[in-house]
C-alpha cells in the first residue's frame, strides 16, 4: 500500500494536487467576485513549506514557476497591439521611465538615509520595487482590454522598468566586485545591443520562413513558437539580463505572424492559462511566510517600507501619464494596478543581494511580504477599474441595436485552399459578436446527388476540426441545387448571412469579372462580400495595400468595408498603405481615422488606372496583402476599369490579395463603427 507523507513526495500525487488548486481556487474565488489568480497564490501560501508543509517548493515547482512566468511575458508579448505599440512606443517609454525613475529615486534616499544602507545596497533596495510583473495580465487578457492604448503603454513600460531595473543591479553587483570600468560598460553595452537588434532582426524573418514553407501537423507551429520562446530567454540571460526580458521581446517579434484569433494562439493561451502560468502563481504564493512578522520588527518595518513606498510612486507615475495623454480614471488606474505587480524581477534582485551580502535575511522576508501584498491588492484594483474599461468601450463603440455578424464560407469539393479560407474569416470575424461561423458546400442534382452530399459532408467536418482549434464553432451546411449561385444566395438569406468569403483562382474570365457563379453571387446579393485569392499563409502579412477607386467613398456599406480592412490588419499586426485612384488621399485619410478600430494608416494618390498598375507592380510583393475595394455594376463608386481590376492584381503579385465588395442598400448601422473623440 501507498503511505501517505506530508510533504508530498509522490510526483503525480504533486501534480494532481497542484491541478486541483488550479480547478477549485479560482472558482470559489470567482462566487466572491475576487480575482482567481488571488486563490492560486493564497492556497500556495497556506499548502507550502511555510504553511501546513503539504508541498514543498523543490525543483519541480521552481521549475514550472521560472517556465510560467516566461510564459506571461511571452503572451503579454503576443496580444499587445503591435501597431498601436509602435505608433505610440513614446508612451510605453515615458510611462516605463517614470514607473522607474520615481520609485528609484525615492527609494534610493530612503534606503541609504534611513534604513541606514550604504548606496549601493540601497540602490538595490529601491530595485526591487522600481521594476513591475504582470501578475494582473491574466485579468486584462479575460477582459478584452489588452490592446487599448492605456493597457499597451503600461505592458510596453513593464520592458522598460524590468530592464533598467535589472541594470542597476548589474552596476551595482559589478561596483562591489570592483569591475566598474570601461570594459564592463563596453561588454554590458555591446551585449544588449547585439541581443535586441539581432532577436528584432533575425526572429522575423526565421518565422516567416518556417510558416511559408513548413506544411506539417499544427503541433508543429506550437513546437517552433516554444522552442522561439525559450532560445530568446536564455540568449537574453547571456546577454546580461533577465529571461522575461528575452520572453517579451520573442512574444513582440512573433506578435504579427501569430494572429489574435487564430489556431494556433489558442493552443497558446490554453496551455499557459491552464497549466504554466498557474504554476507560477503557485509558487509565487509559496515563497509566503507570514510567520516572520513574529520573529522581530525588522522584517516588519522593512515591509511596511516596500509597501509604503511602492503605492504612492507607482500612482504618481500612472497619474502623470494619464494627464499627458489625456487617459481616464479607470484607465489611470488600471495603469496602476498593473505597475503594482512584483515577482520575477523582485526576486532575483533581492536573491542576488542577499547573496552579495549586501542584504539581510530580514529583507529577503519583508521582499515576499510585499509580494504577498501586491499579489492581492494589483488583481483586485485590475479587475475592477479594468471593468470600467470594459464599460466604456461598449458604450462608445458600438450601437447595441446592430445586426449581429455573421460570416459564410462557400467551400467546393475541390478547393485546395479552404484553410485559408478559413483563416480569412477568422481574421474579419468580430470575437465580441460571439456568432459561429457558416460553411457551405452545394452539389448538383442526378443519380450521384447522394454520394456527392455524403463526400461534402465528410469534407466538411474537417473544416469543422480546424475553427474547433481557434474555439469557434462551425455551422456546416450542404444542399442540392441545379445552380451553385442559387443555393448560396438562398443559404446566406436564410442564414441572415452579413459577410460572404468566397475563394477565387484567379484565372481571367472573358466577358466575367471572376467567373459564372462568383458574379453571379454579387450580382443577387446586398451583403458583404469578400472574393479571395489567399495562397500564402496571412499571418506572414506585413503590410495591407487598400486601392480605393473613385467615387467609392459614397458606396452604402464604405464604412463597414473600412472597418473589416482595418480590422483585418489590427489581426495581421500590419500597418494600411491606400492608394486612392483619381481622388484626394486627406479625405480618406480622415474617413479611415474615424472608423475603429485604430490602426496605423497612410494614404498616396495616383493618378490613373495604368499609373495604378506601375505601383503596383513597383511596390508589392509577396508579404503585402493587396485588398482592392470594388463595387457593384450600378452602385456608387463603379467604374468599368473594376471588372478586370481583379484579373490584374493576380497577374501583378505573387502574393495574397482579397477583393472586397461593400454591402448595397441602407445600412442602419454603419454607425457602430465609428470612433467617438
């Protein structure tokens, strides 16, 4: 028989225990309206070495703690919005520098005058509360608001605090060694810089590469983003810095080649949030012993230190950036909540200290008080003021009377491409409209009509296994009809479809824009319409090239087509270039800027249909997606020249290019796109 020992020994036993606290604390948590994440560190403190001894912080947990905290920076990494990241990296670095220069400052001057320490013990001292970990991400990410403007500024500022935290310690370490010299600054210097510019360089396009030419199982892409991942985080540790550092640049240069709404960030989100990231929360809560605050006032003093200087110049430094760039309450402190975190940073300087000698074992106590501390309060504050965001952006951002989206996919028997397809409709898909996605397939009458639905069906399910990955549900349909067109038309009223995607092979069609049934479809439909030629993978987009013709301003559903181009490249991580034929740039330039979402946009304009060509032909290449916003015969903004605009595009790039057709007739509600400011 099987002995039961306390600890726990045992490694599945650990491990089941450790799936339980995950399963059962974040739910109990949840009936009290309290963050989950705060279960998981509590119930580590109570079942840890330092509580009822029931685990021990060994190896294993160290381990999977070091892994999940990497993994929270690498996620963090994904879902910020690179392009608003980029546009406003001015933000991300005021709010970085003040969240770390305020709190350094003053605890610099408190430590050395009075705490008694000397300076670079005291540099150390306000180190470790200087730097910030996103222990409320996991909050953000639920509700939906880690790519608003606020929220980026303050994950961008997290690289900022950690690294120039991180630097002081290396300054400080190499000054008690007596190394602080011109080689130090040479070698520490030419290290980082060649870590940032060669993962920033080098990463991209290796990624690139493997999702162009690896065609394999999707475990695969998961493998390749891990092994990414982790070689980014110990070549930033040989770089002289931390490994979340080396996590968060790895989860900025994959941002745009893994989209938000794809397979493949599914499957990475589930295994942090299910398994890697709770670990850290797990062991985090460990470290915890509350039993210190009996063995003395040092430890206690130090603590209500920490904790009495963190609040006030964490607040100071999201309250200075709120009224520079004009954020809200709820977004000021949310930025607040979020800078409040401590862990991986913390740690490691205080460790390092202790080591040194520079720090007493009171200090490494009172450091894992305030972890405990924060742990609490940074989720707590995060939830609720990240609610008012949420709040917010409902009420400005769309009417509630709108129609719901739903999005149909036309798929053929034959079709080499409907992954692809797939993809496309993923990426226009709104995730808030929580609507499934519709597949059709349509088989012609005779004597073979059953085999054939039978065949269609089959095919389908495996379409249905592919959206599963990304955790949207798939509709799949197959009927019999004479006419394809027909029994697509008939389908999407039916359906009360809103967006049609449809595949195309580019090959030219004399006296047909696209070919029989395709034209047919636009010609008997009011809706949506996307005609695609995607043959590459969309993810390795990097740039989204918008024609505009004439006159297609005033077309009825302009703004709903705006808002999915824009949409499309917010997914991709890629900026939009329009090009405006026979028009003026500045009027799309402002049509673009009120339509949400924001994304960074540039308008050039050109003079005629052949001078579109040249451009064309000059300036695209296999990484641009070429969408050519076109019209319906008979409806504002059609010109001749589009119907074999299309046929041209295919002949001009080699790579992925979608033909966007705005919806005809009223459309009440192309209000709800439209940006409020």
């Amino acid at each position: 028989m099987l002995a039961a020992s306390i600890p726990v020994e045992d490694p599945i036993l650990i491990f089941g225990l450790a799936m339980t606290v995950f399963l059962v604390a974040p739910l109990v948590l949840d009936r009290y309206r309290l963050p989950g994440i705060i279960g998981v560190i509590v119930v580590g403190a109570a079942i840890g070495p330092n509580g009822l001894g029931i685990l021990e912080r060994g190896e294993t947990i160290v381990l999977l703690g070091e892994v999940g905290i990497v993994y929270l920076m690498f996620v963090a990494g994904l879902e910020i919005n690179l392009a608003q990241f980029i546009a406003y990296k001015d933000r991300s670095a005021v709010f970085g520098l003040l969240s770390f220069a305020i709190p350094q400052a003053v605890g610099t001057v408190v430590g050395y005058y009075a705490l008694g320490l000397s300076v670079g013990a005291a540099a150390l001292f306000a180190a470790i509360f200087a730097s910030h970990t996103l222990l409320a991400y996991p909050i953000v990410s639920r509700l939906g608001i880690a790519k608003t403007e606020s929220v980026t500024a303050t994950i961008g500022g997290t690289i900022v605090t950690d690294t120039l935290a991180l630097l002081v310690l290396a300054v400080v370490m190499a000054g008690e060694a007596g190394e602080l010299g011109p080689a130090f600054w040479l070698s520490l210097t030419g290290k980082l810089a060649l870590f940032f510019v060669g993962i920033w360089v080098l990463v991209p396009r290796l990624g690139e590469w493997f999702f162009r030419t690896v065609d394999q199982e999707s475990y695969f892409e998961f493998l390749f983003v891990m092994a990414v991942l982790f070689g980014c985080a110990f070549l930033a540790e040989l770089a002289g810095v931390e490994h979340i550092i080396g996590a968060f640049l790895a989860g900025l240069v994959l941002n745009r080649l893994i989209p938000e709404s794809g397979p493949l960030m599914n499957r990475i989100e589930f295994v942090g949030n299910a398994l890697f990231i709770p670990f850290f929360l797990l062991s985090v809560g460990m470290l915890v012993d509350v039993r210190v605050l009996t063995e003395g006032l040092e430890t206690l003093v130090l603590a209500v230190a920490f904790v009495g200087l963190l609040f006030p110049t964490k607040y100071v430094a999201a309250w200075l950036t709120a009224r520079l760039y004009g954020y809200s309450t709820d977004e000021t402190m949310a930025m607040f909540g979020l800078s409040l975190g401590q862990a991986a940073a913390a740690l490691a300087i205080v460790l390092i200290g202790y080591e040194a000698g520079l720090f007493g074992e009171a200090m490494l106590n009172a450091t894992v008080l305030m972890i405990l501390v924060v742990s609490v309060i940074s989720p707590a504050i995060v939830d609720r003021y990240g609610r008012g965001i949420v709040r917010a952006s409902e009420r400005t951002a769309y009417d509630p009377q709108a129609a719901p989206q739903r999005i149909m996919v036309p798929v053929s028997r034959d079709s080499q491409y409907s992954e692809h397809l797939l993809d496309l409709a993923l990426l226009v898909r709104e995730p808030d409209e929580n609507q499934p996605l519709y597949s059709l397939s349509v088989a012609a009458p005779g004597t073979s009509a059953e085999a054939d639905v039978a065949d269609l069906e089959s095919r389908l399910e495996a379409t249905e296994a592919y959206t599963a990955g990304a955790e949207v549900s798939l509709e799949s349909q197959t009927r019999v009809d004479a006419n394809v067109a027909s029994g697509i038309v008939r389908a999407a009223l039916e359906n009360r479809i809103t967006t049609l995607v449809i595949g195309w092979d580019g090959a030219p069609r004399h006296q047909r824009v696209f070919g029989h049934v395709i034209d047919r479809v636009l010609i008997r439909t009011k809706q949506l319409v996307l005609v695609s030629h995607v043959r590459q993978p969309l993810n390795t987009t990097d740039e989204v090239v918008v024609v505009l013709p004439p006159g297609i301003e005033h077309n009825d559903g302009f703004s709903e087509a705006v808002h999915t181009v824009e949409h499309l490249a917010e997914q991709v991580g890629a900026p939009v270039r329009g090009l405006v034929v026979g028009g003026t740039p500045e009027q799309f330039e402002r049509a673009f800027e009120l339509i949400e979402p924001d994304v960074p946009a540039t308008f050039d304009g050109v003079e005629s249909w052949d001078a579109l060509e040249e451009r064309l032909r000059e300036d695209v290449n296999e990484t641009s997606l070429v969408v050519p916003m076109s019209a319906r015969r008979g409806t504002m903004g059609w010109d001749a020249t589009l119907r074999t605009l299309p046929t041209t595009v295919a002949e001009l790039t080699e790579g992925n290019f979608v033909v966007i057709y705005p919806a005809v007739g009223e459309r009440s509600d192309d209000r709800r796109f439209l940006q409020f400011r």
